[in-house]
C-alpha cells in the first residue's frame, strides 16, 4: 500500500470523520450550534496529510497508520477534541462588537464617556469602513447585518454559503471594524 492510497481511504471517510466532528463540537460546546465542526474537520484532514506524508514509505508503517485514522476510534475522537480545544482558544482571544443593539446613548459612551458625538453618526462611519473591505466581505456583512440580522443559518440556506464561512466573514469583518474604532477614538 502506498501513501496516495492510504489518502485515498481517508478522504472516502471524510464525511464520517464530518459528522464524528459535529457530534464532539455538540459534546463539548453546545452553545456554537455546529458552526465549526466543518473547519475541524477540514484540519483534522490536513493533520493527517502531514502525518502520513512523514511516513517512511514502509507497507507496514502506512498500514499502522491506517489503523489509526480509518476507523473510529479513540484516536480520531481525542485528535477532534484537541483541535476543537485549539480553535475556541483562538476564538477566545478576540473581543465582539456588536453595534446592532446599541442606542445612541450607548454608542456615545463606548466611545468617550465625556465627548460629544461628532456630526457623523458612528454607523455611517462604519458602513464608510465597511465599503473598503473586499468585495466578498463587504457583501457577506452587508447581507447579514441589514437582511438576515439572525444567527448564520437562515443566511447559509438562502445564499449557499456554508454556516462556518458567513460567521467567520462576519466576524473577521466586526474585528476590522473594532479594531478601526478603538484607533478612532481611544487612541486619539
């Protein structure tokens, strides 16, 4: 057996290893509705990638190998768990702005507590920012934050994109947008 079959088995198993992903992602963080379980899959995929192309291309080894990924076990399952870890570690470290729910009063004291409000209302400022995003970007935000306004899903079935794509578009777009006005405002 070589390597490139050994691939090939793995890659036949790719929706199994799918849904093993989503089952551990409902397991152990129920509050994220599935949203993840698609990239955790698609890096386990890599990680395997990287094993297997470190083999020696030894039958023996390859077969070992296979054993370990073709079926599910406590490998595979420990292997998602980890990488799911990994993620929300990542995801922990960003802060969410969310400017949707905001009145005016709000709005004036996230940005200075003893400052006016300028002429320009912060949403038309965010929505200037926002028409200088990529053209995918801009467009997934637009959609989301003046038609959708609710979780991914409702989105993800109207446009075709996947869940996992809409909520990290979204939220790339929010931390631009975050991170523009603490430059704005606090840092003046």
């Amino acid at each position: 057996m070589t390597k490139k079959e050994a691939m090939q088995i793995i890659a036949s198993k790719y929706n199994k290893l799918k849904r093993i992903a989503q089952m551990s992602e409902n397991k152990y963080f129920p509050n994220n509705k599935g949203l993840y379980h698609e990239d955790i899959t698609q890096d386990l995929y890599v990680k395997i990638q990287t094993e297997i192309n470190k083999l020696p291309n030894n039958k023996k080894e390859i077969l070992k190998f296979l054993d370990r990924y073709a079926q599910p076990g406590a490998y595979i399952y420990q292997s998602i768990k980890q990488i799911l870890i990994n993620t929300f570690r990542k995801e922990s470290k960003y802060t969410r702005l969310d400017l949707r729910n905001l009145t005016k009063n709000e709005m004036k004291y996230l940005i200075d507590p003893g400052k006016e409000m300028e002429d320009e209302n912060i949403q038309d400022k965010v929505d200037k920012y926002v028409d200088t995003f990529y053209w995918f970007d801009k467009k997934v935000f637009n959609l989301y934050r003046y038609e959708f306004k609710t979780h991914p899903t409702e989105m993800s079935k109207q446009t075709k994109l996947s869940e996992s794509t809409i909520y990290r578009t979204v939220k790339r777009c929010k931390i631009k947008i975050n991170e523009k006005l603490k430059k704005e405002y606090y840092e003046k």
